[in-house]
C-alpha cells in the first residue's frame, strides 16, 4: 500500500473515531453547540466594527468611546462587574435595580485565582447561556415530540435581536437557567410527577437574578391547579412552598435594602424612575409615542414597536398551541415590560420569554421561510449589537 493511501485510512479510521464520539455526545449539547457558537460570532463581529469605526473613521464623542471599549462589560454588566467587586454599599442606590444572584456567583468565581471579576462575569453568563441552549432544545422536545421544532427553538431564541445580552455580562443567561429550569421540573416526561420542591428553588433562584422571576408563579399556580387531586400531602406542602418561594427571594432582598438603605421599596423604586423602565403607564400610550418617534427621527424607540406587535402575535401563537403555564409565564412578563413609560429593553424582556421562541418554532414549518426568518434574525442581531456597542440603543 502507497503511503498516500495509508493516510486516507487513518484519516478515515480517526474521522469516524470522532463522529462515534460526536454521537454519544447527548442530544441537546450537540444541537446547542452551533447557534451557540453563530450567536458569538455574530456579536463578536459586531462589537470588532463598533471598534473600527470609533477607532479608524468616525471622531466619537467621549461617551461613545468609553461603550465601545467597555465591550462585552457595557451598560448593566459594568454595573454587575462592579457589585461583585466592591458589592452595594460603595454604589449607592441605583445600584439596587440589580438584583444579586449574578454578582454573587461572579465574586464566587472571581476567587478562582487568576480569574478577574470581569472575566467571570462574562464566563458565567456564556456558560450559562450554553446551559439554558441545551436545556431549551429538551423542554422543546418533551412539550412537542419534534426534534425539528426543538431545533428551531434553540436557533431562533440564540440569535434574537437583543440575543447579545446574552453573549454579554447581562443576568439574562442566568435568568433562563433557573426559568428553564423550573419549567422543567415542574412539566416531567410523560409518566413522572412534578418535581415541585425542585420549582420552588430554581423560581427562589429566578426571583433573586431578575424581578420578573417572580412570575414564574403564574407557572407554578398553573400546574399546581391541574396536579391538585392526585397530589399527596407532603407534594401539596412542596407546591405551596415553591408558590411562596419566589416571593421569599425578593422579600429577602427587599428587606436586606431597609438594612442597608433604610427603605424596603428602593430596589423597585430606582427600576421605576423615568431613567430606567419608568413607573406604570397605559401601554397603548406608550406604544403611540414611541411610533410616531420615527416622525421626529427617534428612530431608536420607534424600532421597538414592530418587536411588541410580533410579540403579541407570539403570545397569540403560545395560547393557541402551548400548555397553559407558557402562556401565562409569557403574558406576565410582556405585561410588565409594556407597562413603563417607555420600551427601553423590550426585546431584552422579550427574549427571556422563551414560550414566545417556542412558538415562533411552532409556526416556521416551511424550510424557505424558516431560513429567511433565520437570516433576518442574524442580520438583526449584528445591528442590535452594533447600535448598542456605539451607544445609540439600549439593551
């Protein structure tokens, strides 16, 4: 035998090696590996341009600078980066519109020696946000029985337009671990009982990353209720305990705040200042002034209009075509995001609604539109993360 063919069957002999090993891989890790990987590129490719064009061709201002080389630790992650290092006290009270579960875990890691706050921070998120890819693509499979609706789940919720929170030191990856999570526990494969207790500390977990963690009680009330009569007593405790859970987390941050502030409101009442999502206002109103922006050339809060109105008909599609629980869990935390006086971060708050993700999977049954849809979601990810890494949209 020639010595070139020699090579071929060893390159053959150990390319199928790997494919043996590929395969054993479980399912969800090797579906989520690519959107994954796709998501960063795509973002790291944005924040790269954000570079050159504050670098090489435009003269920026001090502040566009400054968001630009902050990188993947601009906007809220400065502020997580900066709690887990000096913690609340030296930030004052705008400080406490973060809630402390991400920065905690990020002072956990930063104690790995060689391992910074900033590079913890954002090791953590993209872990977790692998984590939550994975555990989306199993929900997604045991609610439908598709592999291929699980498959489109995974990509359409990885490279969503406000996706680059997730790439970033943002709570948001977080925030989905413990939601997922929850869900999960909470809807078995066919055959198995909830695992209520488990519910109850990743919703405890939920409500401590993220405020709108609480609503995953809309979740757990829902299965509660369908579950009731065929629950024993000790699996009935466990419900009323995982109910109770998420308001015990932010109870227990509400009442560190009057400790340290004096005030047990000043985590929410810094969120709803008029800088931030703003105090409680007719969301038709909102939507108005932020559409006819676009008249006035505020092309930043115009462009979150057509996001809420596919929202909307995602939760539509979620009513129709997912179990309760999704839909609740879904309608709550859209409510909540129209309810400020502004859509600052409505597609941040969107994207931790997965329900609407998975069924948007639900209705891209055709290949051709399924790929442009894909495509679409890419190019907006580039420019959601473009516009944010120069300062002109808000994440």
């Amino acid at each position: 035998m020639t010595a070139p063919g020699a090579a071929r069957d060893v390159a053959r002999r150990d390319w199928a090696l790997l494919e043996q090993a590929w395969r054993r891989v479980p399912a969800a890790l090797r579906e989520a590996l690519l959107p994954f990987v796709v998501a960063r590129v795509v973002v790291l490719g944005a924040l790269g341009l954000a570079h050159f064009v504050v670098d090489r061709t435009h003269p920026s201002t001090p502040g566009v600078a400054a968001r630009v080389h902050a990188g993947l630790l601009g906007w809220d992650a400065g502020w997580y980066e900066t709690i887990a290092r000096f913690g609340y006290a030296p930030l004052g009270r705008q400080s406490l519109r973060f809630f402390p579960a991400l920065p905690l875990l990020t002072h956990g890691l930063a104690l790995v020696p060689g391992v910074g706050d900033g590079a913890a921070l954002v090791l953590l998120a993209n872990v977790a946000a692998f984590a939550a890819t994975a555990m989306f693509y199993v929900l997604v499979r045991r609610e439908t029985g598709d592999p291929a609706v699980a498959r489109r789940a995974v990509w359409i919720l990885s490279i969503l337009p406000a996706g680059y929170v997730l790439v970033m030191g943002y709570a948001e990856s977080l925030l989905l671990v413990f939601a997922l999570g929850c869900f999960l526990a909470l809807r078995p494969p066919e055959g198995a009982r909830p695992h209520l207790a488990t519910a109850g500390a990743l919703a405890f977990a939920a409500a401590l990353t993220r405020p709108i963690g609480v609503l995953l009680v809309l979740a757990v009330a829902a299965e509660l209720v369908r579950w009731w009569t065929r629950l024993g007593r000790s699996e009935r405790l466990a419900g009323f305990g995982a109910l109770a859970a998420p308001f015990v987390a932010v109870g227990a941050f509400l009442a560190w705040s009057r400790h340290t502030v004096g005030d047990w409101l000043a985590p929410l009442r810094v969120q709803l200042q008029s800088s931030h999502h703003g105090g409680i206002s007719d969301p038709f109103s909102t939507l108005y002034h932020d559409a006819a922006g676009l008249l006035h050339r505020h092309v930043g809060t115009a462009l979150h209009v057509p996001w809420v109105l596919l929202a909307l008909a995602m939760l539509v599609v979620c009513w129709r075509r997912l179990p309760a629980p999704y839909t609740l869990f879904a309608a709550g935390v859209m409510g909540a995001a129209v309810a400020g006086t502004n859509l600052d971060s409505f597609e941040r708050y969107a994207l931790s609604t997965f329900p609407l993700s998975m069924a948007a999977a639900l209705v891209l049954t055709r290949p051709q539109v399924e790929r442009a849809v894909l495509t679409l979601l890419s190019a907006s990810l580039a420019a959601y993360a473009l516009l944010a890494f120069l300062n002109i949209s808000v994440p």
